[in-house]
C-alpha cells in the first residue's frame, strides 16, 4: 500500500463527505436532467429506517472525533416527506451527542419548499440549503420545467425570499448552458437581485449517459470566453465594496493563495473524504455515478463499510491524481485544479484519468493576472505609506 494511502486510511478522526440520495424521483423534468431520462439509477425512495442505519455506518466508520457532512439529495429530496426529516434529525442529534460531529444540508430544486417547510428544517438543524436556479423567470423557464412543461420561477423565487427573510443560509447552483450562456452577467445580476450571497455555476456538457442532442450543451472555448466576461462583472463588484461569493472563481483564488480550493475537483483526488449513498444502499464515487458506470464501491446494507471504502474502483480512483492525462503535466495549474471533475473526465471520455472536457486554463490565467495585480497594488501602497504616516515616523 502506498504512503498516501496510508494517510487516508489511518486510524486519526476522518473527515467524511456524503451526498445521501434520498430519492430518484423528482417533480421537474428538466430539458438537460439525465436522471429522469435513463434507467440505472434506483427507483427507490429512501425509509428513515435505512436512512438512520446509513448514519450510525457512517458515524462508526469516522469514529468519535470525526465529521460526517451529509447532502441530502435527489432526485427531489423533499419529495421524501417532512416525517423522514424529523427521524433523521432526531438520530442525528444523538450522534453528535455521543462525539461524532454530524451536518446536514440539502440541495433542492425549492418548489416544495413552503414557509412552514424552511421554519421546521431550521428546527431540525438542516441549514445550509442549495437551490437549483438557471437564471431569471424567462431563462429558467427555457430549462427547468414541470413535468407538464410549466414554468416553476415563481414557487422558487417565493421559497428564496422566504429563506432570505429568515437570514439562513442558501446557496444557488446554475448550470451554464445555450439557455444563458450569452447571458451570465443577467442571471448572476437576477440573482444578486433575489438575495443569493453564494452562487455557482456549472457547465452542460454532451457525454454518454448525458448526450447533447437537446441543444443545450456548450462548448469549452464558450465556457472560457464567458465566464471570463462573468469573473471582470464579479471583481468590478468586489472592488465597489458588493461582497458575494461566485464559484470557480472565488474557490481558484483560494487555490491560488492557501494552496488549495475548497471543493471536491480540486483536491487531487475527491475520493480521499467523498462518497455518494444512494436510494437502495450502492455506495458510489458520487451523485454524479451510477452503478452501471463500473465504480460500484458496494452496498451499504451488504458489505462492512470499511471494506467498501477499501474496494479496488475506489483505491484506483484514489490514485488519479499519480495517473493524471500527461496534457496536464506543464500546466501551471494543475497544482491547483488536478486535471478538473473526475466524473466530467470519465461521462466524456470513458477515462476518468483524463483532464475534464472543461479546461478553465485560459480563465484561470485571468483570474491569477487579477490577483497579482491587486497584491502587486497592495504591497506598492504598503511601501508608501502617506504624508502622515511618514512624519509620524520621523517625528
């Protein structure tokens, strides 16, 4: 076994990140949504007996000391009722009582999410809130659709405001694609509008369980190009004093000065703390996988969780990093980026050692030139300081 293995797998209090599908079904059918399109994933809806069961795993497998941050997904995870929240919350509480930190947050398409919903979820410590959202009442409407091609803008923007007006936390995730891609400083504006702090957003690809006959997929060159116009809007706005946070743009920074983002597809490997559960108990790399794609890690329900996590498609994965496409090699940011999304490499090329379809070199490069410059500007201040300055010090 190798030294980095080692690491990941010793006895210290773990860190574990889970996206926990609680459902397939979902009441939107969206235009560019693979999961209401295909067949693999399963059609079961998760009990709070199995959910509970899945969180005592995940618990022991930490240890106490350790971190379990759970997402609760979909599907559409509210679709579960609220009596499913209530348990698992209530289970939950217990664990962090016994020394095991637990955290769970939701990402949710928001048409179910009522007053009351947001109030009782509060209650019960299910917080931090993703909502998914393209754009305006017209942009979102080309997308994201009812199930009988109605538009559901308005149940979604009722259900923000409702979370803005009791201050909690809520982020929202756009998917980039022809819908509003000549159109990010308007979506991004919209919602600044609605009250989003936290924002990313996402590229629509074409790949084989997620093709791009719909019309919507674009392409990497557009993907750069525009969201480099996006970044100059974004950092126009810091430097007038209107703070939000904007993904990949801030987590790139954070590459860039700390060493490393934030997020899974800039770590070298996601795998050393990421896992997706799904409906039935099939322990996945994450939500993005399906068991038909060959990295089944195992059942949750069936095998020891320590031997799922010792499997041999994960401890491949582990290594991507030691294996990445050698086009990364003399990237400056590869460091920083490790070759992008492992799943975005392996749905386009069946290779989830390649570099993701989506290189963001060429934005990247205007990202680091913008954070030089303001460094740059800041250290040349510091070295002049003012009149006042200076005969305080010579006085």
């Amino acid at each position: 076994m190798s030294g980095k293995l080692t690491v990941l797998e010793d006895n210290a209090p773990r860190r574990l990140d889970v996206v926990l599908r609680v459902t397939n079904a979902c009441n939107l059918a969206c235009e560019y949504c693979y999961v209401h399109k295909e067949n693999t994933r399963s059609k079961e809806t998760l009990t709070s007996q199995a959910a509970i069961r899945i969180l005592h795993t995940l618990a022991d497998y930490v240890g106490k000391g350790g971190r379990v941050s759970i997402t609760l997904h979909g599907g559409e995870p509210l679709m579960a009722g609220m009596e499913f929240y209530r348990r698992i919350a209530a289970e939950s509480r217990m664990i962090r009582e016994a020394g095991t930190s637990v955290r769970l947050g939701m990402q949710t398409n928001a048409t179910l999410l009522t007053a009351k919903k947001a109030e009782e979820l509060a209650s019960l410590g299910i917080t931090d809130i993703g909502i998914s959202l393209d754009g305006d009442e017209k942009i979102n409407g080309l997308v994201r659709v009812g199930r009988h091609g109605t538009n559901p803008y308005a149940q979604i923007a009722d259900a923000v405001r409702v979370l803005r007006a009791r201050k909690e936390t809520c982020a929202v995730v756009t998917v980039v694609s022809k819908a509003n891609i000549r159109s990010l400083i308007r979506v991004y504006e919209h919602h600044k509008q609605l009250g989003f702090t936290v924002m990313q957003f996402n590229p629509r690809f074409s790949s084989s369980n997620n093709p791009g006959n719909d019309g919507l997929s674009i392409t990497p060159e557009e993907w750069n190009e525009q969201m480099i116009e996006l970044f100059r809007h974004c950092w126009a706005d810091r430097e007038r004093g209107e703070v939000s946070r904007v993904d990949p743009f801030a987590a790139f920074m954070e590459a860039c000065l700390i060493g490393q983002g934030p997020y899974c597809d800039q770590m070298p490997t996601c795998q050393s703390r990421m896992v997706c559960v799904d409906s039935n108990g099939d322990v996945l790399p994450c939500n993005r996988f399906d068991r038909g794609d060959g990295f089944l890690y195992g059942n949750i329900f069936a095998t020891p969780f320590d031997e799922i996590m010792r499997s041999e498609p994960r401890r491949m994965l582990l290594r991507r990093s030691e294996r990445l496409d050698e086009s990364c090699s003399a990237c400056r940011h590869r460091s920083r980026c490790h070759g992008g999304c492992l799943h975005n490499a392996f749905a386009a090329t069946g290779d989830p050692f390649r570099k993701g379809p989506f290189c963001s070199r060429p934005l990247y490069d205007v990202i680091e030139e913008h954070l030089r410059t303001k460094i740059q500007t800041t250290l040349a201040a510091m070295r002049s300081p003012d009149k006042t300055t200076k005969h305080a010090r010579e006085s």
